[in-house]
C-alpha cells in the first residue's frame, strides 16, 4: 500500500502590523479615494511605495495636510501593493504583561 504524503496548510493571518510614522501625506486617488505611500520598507512585509488605504478614525489634520496619526495599525492585502487598514487595533501582548508587574511593583 503506498502512503500518502500529508501536508500542512499554513495559512498567513489576514492582519498585519504598520506604524503611522511610516507614511507619507494622505492624497486622493483618481477615483476620489484616500490613500497613503509607505515611506520605507517595513519587517512586515510593506515595501517602499505601497499603498495603505486609512480608515477615518486614524486620519489627523496638520496645518491643512491630512496624514495617518502615528501609533501601531492592522492591514490586510487587497491587491498588489495596495493594503487597507483595518478597524481592529493592533495589541501588544507584551504591554499587558509591562503593565501588569509595573502595578504589582507600585508603579503606574
């Protein structure tokens, strides 16, 4: 009887981390969409150039220029290098535990 080799699928989360410092001004695409390019290359997989597309919670205005507001985000691919952040917050799970021995240790 010859076995059958079993493979695992692995299948990639469908968010991701980004970081607002990371992205230029907000502008308006043809179709009167917003979007942001990614300045530099990120350990997430974002490439210089790419697309992020951001929600309305996470836009800032500054001195008439719209950018993302700086802090941590989800997103997840809808096309090649085009990206759409994501209403769920990014969690650290490390800052709970930061947190927590801080509280224990009588610091807040």
């Amino acid at each position: 009887m010859a076995s059958r080799k079993v493979t695992k699928k692995t299948t990639k989360p469908p968010y991701s981390k980004f970081v607002g410092e990371n992205t230029g001004e907000i502008k308006k695409d043809v179709s009167g969409n917003p979007f942001a390019l990614i300045l530099e290359s990120t350990e997430y997989g974002l490439k210089k150039g790419d697309t992020i597309r951001p929600i309305k919670s996470a836009v800032m205005d500054s001195d008439g220029s719209k950018f993302i507001m700086g802090g941590d985000y989800n997103f997840s691919k809808i096309s090649k290098n085009n990206y759409q952040m994501s209403e769920i917050p990014f969690k650290n799970k490390n800052i709970s535990k930061i947190t927590k021995s801080n509280n224990n240790n009588g610091m807040k």
